[in-house]
C-alpha cells in the first residue's frame, strides 16, 4: 500500500506539477500612518459594537472590516 501511494504521488508530480509554498504568502509590504488610522477606526468599532451589539454597530464594522482588509492587501 505505501508503495502504491509513493508512486501515485510522484506520478502525479511529473504530471501535474507542484506549487512552491512562497508564491502563495502576501505579506504587508509597508504600513504607514493611514493604515494604523483605518486598523484603529476599525478596532474603535469593534469594541463598540461589541460593548452595545446594535446592529447599525455591526454594519460600520463589517464596513470598515472591509476597507482594512483592502488597504491592507493593497
């Protein structure tokens, strides 16, 4: 059985390839003042809504969620 796994999966290698694990990583390539102002925005509006959880609350903080997760993959 381990040898029929060990030549499916080089097999498959030669067939198909494999993925190197660092081309799939983005990391943060710089933070500055404007990204810590939205990361702080958006931790402001957590802690309120989580303190209140009024459901206005939760909708500015899925919306500033949002545009911290597009500055930072920017």
């Amino acid at each position: 059985m381990v040898e029929y796994k060990t030549n499916f999966n080089t097999s498959r290698q030669r067939k198909f390839g494999t993925k190197k694990a660092w081309l799939r990583k983005k990391g943060l390539r710089q933070w500055d003042d404007d990204i810590s102002k939205i990361i702080a925005d958006k931790r402001q509006a957590f802690n309120k809504y989580i303190s209140i959880k009024k459901e206005e609350d939760q909708i500015d903080y899925r919306k500033k969620r949002a545009i911290a997760k597009r500055e930072v993959r920017n």
